[in-house]
C-alpha cells in the first residue's frame, strides 16, 4: 500500500470529526471571562448578550451555547458540559452593584437586561439578607445615594476603573460566598438535548479550557491588544489578577453545590417553581 493511501487512512476520522466540529452552531457570551473557554474552537462562533443567547438556545437556533446557569434552571432540557463553568470562589470583580452611601440605604438598583442569572442572584442576596431594595429596569439619571446599578462583565469592569473614586461596589461574587460557603456558577456550557454526538462536543469544549488555561498569557495578550485597538485602558496585571484570582472555570463538587443552592434559594423566594433538577451531564 502506498504512503499516500495510508496518509489517507490514518487522517480521515480526525477529518471527520473536525468537519462535525464546525458545522455546530455555537453561540457564547461576548464578555473577557468567556474567552478562555472558546479561543480556538474550529467553526463559526455567534456572540451576543447572556439573555439573548438563552432565547436563541431555547428556540433552537443554537445547538450549543455559553450561557447564563440560570437558563438551566429554568429549563433544564439541556445537557451541561460537565467540569466547565464560569465560576467565582469569593469576589468576582465583573458582577457588582455600584452604589453611593450606605447599602443598606439603597432603595433602587436599576438592572442590567443582559444577565438573567446576576438579576436572579441579586434577588436572592437581597431577601436573605433581609433588603427590601426596589429592582428595576428604569434608566434614570439620579446619582443621589438612595439609587444603585447592576453591572456586569466587561462594562462593570470598565465602569470600576473609572470611577472607582467616585462608586462603591457590592461584589454579587463576594456576598454568595458570605452567604452560603460555595462557589457561585454564573454560566454553563449547554447542549441542546436533539444534538447528536454530544460527547464529542464536551469534550473539544474541555479541552479547548485546558489548551487555553495552560497558554493564559496569550489570552491576556490578546486582550491587551483587542481593549488598545478599542481605545480601552486594559494593563496585563489586571488581567492575569482577574483571570487567575477571581474566575474559576471548572464545574467540580462544590460548583455544582453552589448550582444547587441558587436553585434551592430561586424557588425559596418564588423566582423558580420548586421541582427536583437533575444535571444531565455529559
């Protein structure tokens, strides 16, 4: 047999697989805390906002998608890429609440529409803790003390470096672990359930995390370069503090604990039916 056909031979699975790869429709939030999950991935990629992304997943017009956890909680139809997340253990840095004054002050947090899950999360802190903040979607022009916002990833970051003389901020990342000891799981690789060889999928996906982790410092590159080009302030100590310190991006033991508890707490404050949630995972 000829050196060409057994070339043939022994690259025509990877082919095959690699093809399989780029014709799956991929959707994944357009945020600095994503990109250690997706750089490389072979095919077409769709970004968009967290919430947008869950109405096109739930529609069907993704197959697979980085997106919000809370999205499975509400619809747990989904297999969930087991041992990836975006994940904090303590301060997350991205999801905060920029206020004047005392907190327990506030009498208004206007949210951000992007983010189902921080909106959710703040509901929960709010009624454990005993606040009785008004949410709402109203953009006002009021700076007074008794106003506050809910921002979330890449602006929160940049609203924190330019006015963080000016703002407080209540770090959502911080007061979960204050309140219950576990992680907090702020998005989840899903699957839709008609997707064929999901497990193929996951596991590209778990080791795209694993190339990326390993090479961090590209990542933190490419965003230096990417902020400069959009005349952003982004220096490369910040970044290797954010994506090492604050952001965990595995779905182990307590990360799917803390998954749980959120549920628990959703249902507990009425934002969730209660019912059993399996994670189907893959």
């Amino acid at each position: 047999m000829s050196d060409a056909r057994l070339s043939w031979r022994f690259t025509e699975t990877p082919y095959k697989y690699w093809f399989t790869l780029k014709s799956v429709r991929v959707g994944c939030v357009k945020y600095l805390n994503a990109r250690p999950l997706i750089r490389g991935w072979p095919g077409k990629v769709e970004f968009d906002h967290p919430s947008a992304l869950c109405q096109r997943l739930a529609k069907g017009q993704l197959d697979v998608a980085l997106v919000s956890s809370f999205e499975f909680l509400r619809n747990p139809i989904y297999r969930i890429v087991n041992d990836v997340s975006i994940s904090s253990d303590g301060p997350v840095y991205s999801v905060v609440v920029a206020h004047r004054g005392e907190f327990s002050n506030i009498e208004e947090i206007e949210l951000d529409p992007a983010s189902e899950t921080a909106v959710n999360l703040l509901r929960c802190l709010l009624a454990e803790l005993g606040l009785t903040a008004r949410l709402t979607s109203r953009i006002s022009e009021s700076t007074g003390s008794s106003r506050a916002r809910l921002i979330i990833g890449d602006q929160a970051i940049s609203f924190r470096q330019n006015h963080a003389d000016t703002f407080q901020f209540w770090d959502l990342g911080e007061q979960w672990k204050k309140l219950t000891g576990l992680p907090f799981v702020y998005a989840l690789w899903l699957i839709r359930p008609e997707v064929p060889d999901a497990k193929s999928i996951a596991e590209r996906l778990r080791g795209l995390r694993d190339e990326n982790l390993a090479d961090i410092q590209v990542i933190v590159s490419g965003a230096v370069e990417d902020a400069a080009d959009n005349k952003q302030e982004m220096t490369q100590k910040f970044l290797d503090r954010y994506y090492n310190e604050h952001l965990q991006f595995g779905f182990g033991t307590r990360e799917k604990q803390g998954l749980q508890t959120f549920a628990h707490l959703c249902s507990k404050h009425g934002v969730l039916p209660k019912r059993v949630r399996e994670f189907s995972l893959v």
